[in-house]
C-alpha cells in the first residue's frame, strides 16, 4: 500500500507574518497581537516569527512602516484637477477609515506626518496642475487634509456615541425645519457618510481651485 505524502507548506516569508499580523491588529487591536497567537494563526512555531520579524517592538515597527507604504500607494483618478483632488481625498478617508488601529499605532510612534506625506505630494500635484503656487496651493492641500481627518473624526465619533434620547427622528419635524417637511424626513434619517464626505469636499474643492 503506497503511503500519501501529506501536501507540503507554503514557505514562510516576512510579508505573510506581516499580512497576518495585520490581520489580527485590523479585527481584534494592537492588544491582541502576540507572538503566540500570531503563530498559531499562521500554523507555524514562535521560533520562526522571531526569526522573520524580530520581537513583538520590532513587529510593530515592520507593521507601522506597511502601512506608512500602503497610504503611499493612492494614486488620483479623473480627467480635470479637481476630480483628482476629489479621488485623492475619498480613497485616503477609505484607507483611514480601514485600518484604525494601524493609524493610531502610526501616530503613536510620530510617523503621522510621514504617513501623510505622499497624500500631501499628490494633492501638491494637482493644485499645481489647477494653476495655484505657493502659500494658495499650500492652504488648498492643507484644507483638503484636515476636512478628511475632521470628517473621519465625525464620523468615529457618531459611531461610539451612546443611543441618543431623543433622537434624529424624534427632534426633527415639519415646524423644526421652517416648514420644510423634505428636509426634515433627509434630517431624521442616519446620514449617509460617504455622501455627505463626496459633496462635502466637492464643495471645498471646488471653492479652493477656482478662487
């Protein structure tokens, strides 16, 4: 009787001890990364992530310089100025709003500047294309980086917040909203963040660019 070789395993490589870790930071937070319960997820020994990442600092430090390269990997999509600027500003409040424990292990260790800082040269690219210089293209690169970052702290902020009593539904009518029953039924519904974020800096945008 021929015996059957069980299949054989994948290689280990630092980019899948990288991956997993993510993986673990994105569902469970930086708290539930440990080097044995990384191992057991990747089926392998303690031993063997030491070897591919160092110790658990120096897995965080590997992991934070991932992420610093991945938020440098946006690219702008449209055909004028504006509509790339609008690109940029939606794809990267996406990836912030993916990897929240990942940024904030970011901005814990002072590379939250760095991190921004491919954002920052793609949206100089695009005022400088719109026709801005200097200190107006520096306050419309700024003013695009902060809408995202307020809007995501809005956004996080409505998230965690307790049940509200009365709520949107209870405090908006007819008579609240000067007698625009329309806007009142829009205002008692939960806001639709992704376009509230899109007309919001298409707004700004356009504003910025064609002052």
């Amino acid at each position: 009787m021929t015996r059957t070789e069980p299949p054989s395993r994948s290689p280990l490589t630092r980019e899948a001890v990288l991956g997993a870790a993510a993986s673990l930071v994105i569902q469970h937070g930086p708290q539930a990364l440990t080097m044995r319960k990384l191992a057991a997820e990747l089926g392998t020994a303690v031993t063997s992530i030491y070897w591919h990442v160092g110790n658990r600092e120096s897995l965080l430090d590997a992991l934070v310089e991932r992420t610093v390269r991945e938020l440098g990997d946006i690219r702008p999509r449209g055909r004028t100025p504006a509509e790339r600027v609008v690109s940029l500003a939606r794809a990267l409040r996406r990836e912030l709003r993916a990897h929240p424990h990942l940024i904030a292990m970011v901005h814990e260790r002072g590379l939250t500047e760095r991190m921004f800082l491919p954002a920052q040269r793609a949206l100089v690219h695009e005022t400088h294309a719109a026709g801005l210089r200097g200190a107006r293209a520096a306050e419309a690169v700024r003013a695009v980086q902060f809408a995202v970052i307020g809007h995501l702290l809005v956004e996080r902020n409505r998230e965690r917040a307790p049940v509200q009593r009365p709520g949107e539904p209870e405090l908006w009518s007819a008579a609240s909203a000067e007698d625009d029953p329309a806007l009142a039924r829009a205002l008692s519904r939960p806001p639709d963040a992704e376009r509230v974020f899109t007309a919001s800096i298409r707004a700004l945008v356009t504003g910025l660019l064609d002052s």
